[in-house]
C-alpha cells in the first residue's frame, strides 16, 4: 500500500515538473497604464522581460492617449498596444484584441482597481495568467520586499521577477529605459526646459526659466532654449504666463506631437527642467538632463546615473516628510518657508551647474 502511494506521489510530481517545463510563455501582455513618465520608466521591465525570455512576443500595454510616444522607436516590446478601459465597449475590444493576439501572460506592473477587474475578467475567460503588482500594499502577497520604499523602476522589476523571473533579483540601474531613435540626425545647439509638472509643488517657479534663458543668451549665445508645450488648458495658461513674463530672443515655446518628442530631444544638447515626463523621454533617448526635485524623493523617482543625470535637491526638509516620506501637497500651504524646496535653487546656482555641460558641447561641435 505505502509502495502505491510513493508511486503515485512520484507520478503527480513528475505531471507536475513535466506541465511546468512545457508551459511556454509565449505572448506576455505588460501593462502600465499609468501618466507619460511612468510608462517611459516602464520599458525598463520590458528590457527584463525580453532578457527572461528573448523569444517571446512581449506587447506594452500603455494609456491610449502616451501609445503615440512610441510610434517612431524601438523598445524591447514587440509592439506597444493603446490601451483604454474607460467603458464597457473598451473593456471588449481589448477582451478581443488579447484574444487575437493570443495573449497567454497579463501582469500589471502598477496595478489599478479599474485595471485588476477587467484584466481578471479577461485573464478568467481567456484561461490564461493574471499577475498583478499592488504599490500600495504595504506587506504580503508574493512580490519581493513588497511595500519596500524603492526607486519606482526597482519595484516594477520586483513585481516582474517575482511572477515571471528567476534566479537573481535585476538592479534597476542594470536596466535603463531605452528608445532606439529611428532616423536621427545630428544634435543641434538647443537646450530644452521642461517646464511643466503633475501638481504645482513640482515646478520650479517659471520666473527662474525666464531667468535661466536670460543667462543663456549672455553666456552661450550659440543656444536656443525651447520649452514643449501641449495645447492643453493648463499648458495654455503656462505659456501666457511665459509671455507675460517676457520671453528672451533665444527662447520659444514649442508644440510637439508626441510621436515627434523623442526624435525631437534626442537631437538636442540637453534638458533641464522640472522631474515630470519629459525629464523620462530624456533619459530613455539618452540625452543628458538636469532636473530641479521638490516635494518628491528623488531616490524614489530618478532611479538613474546621477553622474550622468545629475539632480537638485535638498535634503532632509522638515516640511517634506512632516505626514509621510514625502510632500504630498498639490498646493504649497507654508507662509514663511513657501515652495523652499525648489526656490532655493536660484538661475545663478542652476547657470553654475550646466556651464561645463554647455562648453563641453560646444567643444565637441568644433572638434
């Protein structure tokens, strides 16, 4: 009798070893759907996952309205799918498209409550996989270190190998997003300021840009400065505070498709600007940028070579961490110590900082 058992616990472990090795994941459906630079940082789990498993159709899932961004690129996707889960219809159209594409994978990398109904929803018809990383889970569940403050890049690559990895958790600085410009030209003198934010914390106030652009023009007349600009209601009302302010002969304002940005950056000298997603689209084009931190953690949302993407910060702000590890607030409340995040770096620190990176350009143009 114990002989028959040991048999039959050794034939499910052997059905068991010989499903596991013939489970072949073979069209895995990456999803973050999430602001424009979070789908940039996003690219650097689908460089993992296309080193996991190189012969695999890996399709990004990203907003509808940031899929564009991708259109004149190359990433470690196979192909970027515009995703929208605003009403029923949307939820069926993606149902059929994952269908078609014989998606066989689903994990969310920043997992929504919208996101996590209608993908298990899809994943349960289609009898195919859903995993999902939840950042606002403080413990449990099956991600590595889940509730760890991290770089965001490290906590996507968390949530990726804990589902689909294996062997050594991946170092977010061993992958850095990438797009591959397709039809480059050679870099112009043109230096661009990222001017916009998600909250008003966020933006270095839009006088010091004015500033800013004014040194320029006395010590490198070679640059022009330019600051993209959406046709956004909010982006308007930037751009009439701009012109108001009185925008120098070596600056203009921009209006870019998305589909153009990054050709658009990678051609250019460097950025400099506030960290939103433009500050991302920089880095993944390989462009050097500067970027001016406020009420955010840059630990937390600049997980790259500060060498080679240096930061302004100021650390240890009673006022960031005064309800969590960082400021919250869309709208700075404090009186006396206003917006001292940002305002304590001035036009004359910032000039200091991106003199060498300006002669060195021009440097190089000469050579």
């Amino acid at each position: 009798m114990m002989a028959t058992v040991n048999l039959f616990i050794v034939g499910i472990s052997l059905v068991s070893l010989f499903g596991h090795l013939m489970r072949k994941i073979s069209n895995i459906l990456l999803v973050k759907n999430r602001a424009l630079g979070d789908s940039v940082m996003g690219l650097s789990s689908v460089a993992y996952a296309r080193a996991l498993y190189p012969k695999a159709n890996i399709i990004y899932a990203v907003p509808q309205w940031v899929a564009p961004l991708y259109k004149n690129v190359e990433t470690a996707a196979d192909s970027i799918y515009p995703l929208s889960l605003k009403s029923f219809k949307d939820f069926f159209k993606t149902y059929r498209d994952l269908r078609k594409l014989k998606v066989d994978h689903i994990h969310e990398m920043h997992q929504s409550g919208r996101g996590a109904k209608a993908f298990k929803l899809i994943a349960f018809f289609m009898g195919i996989k859903y995993t999902a990383h939840n950042h606002h889970l403080k413990e449990g569940g099956r991600v590595h270190d889940q509730g760890v403050i991290k770089p965001l890049i490290q906590r996507d690559l968390d949530g990726v190998y804990s589902f689909l990895g294996e062997k050594e958790v991946p170092k977010f600085l061993d992958y850095p997003p990438k797009m591959n410009i397709l039809n480059s030209n050679a870099k112009k003198a043109r230096i661009i300021f990222g001017v916009v934010a998600t909250r008003l914390t966020k933006m270095w106030p839009l006088e010091n840009y004015i500033s800013l652009a004014k040194l320029m023009a006395l010590a490198f007349p070679e640059f022009e400065v330019v600051i993209p600009l959406s046709k956004s209601v909010d982006d308007e009302r930037i751009k009439n505070e701009l012109e108001a302010l009185g925008l120098p002969s070596n600056t203009s304002i921009v209006h870019i498709p998305l589909a153009e940005l990054p050709k658009f950056f990678q051609e250019s000298a460097f950025y400099i600007g506030n960290d939103t997603g433009l500050k991302h689209i920089a880095v993944a084009v390989d462009l050097k940028s500067f970027t001016l931190f406020g009420p955010e953690p840059a630990n937390e949302w600049h997980p790259y070579d500060s060498k080679k993407h240096p930061y302004f910060y100021v650390e240890e702000l009673a006022c960031r961490t005064r309800v969590h590890h960082y400021c919250g607030l869309s709208v700075c409340d404090l009186k006396d110590e206003y917006m001292q995040c940002l305002k304590l770096f001035t036009p004359e620190k910032v000039m200091e900082a991106i003199t060498t990176t300006c002669k060195d350009f021009l440097h190089s143009r000469d050579l």
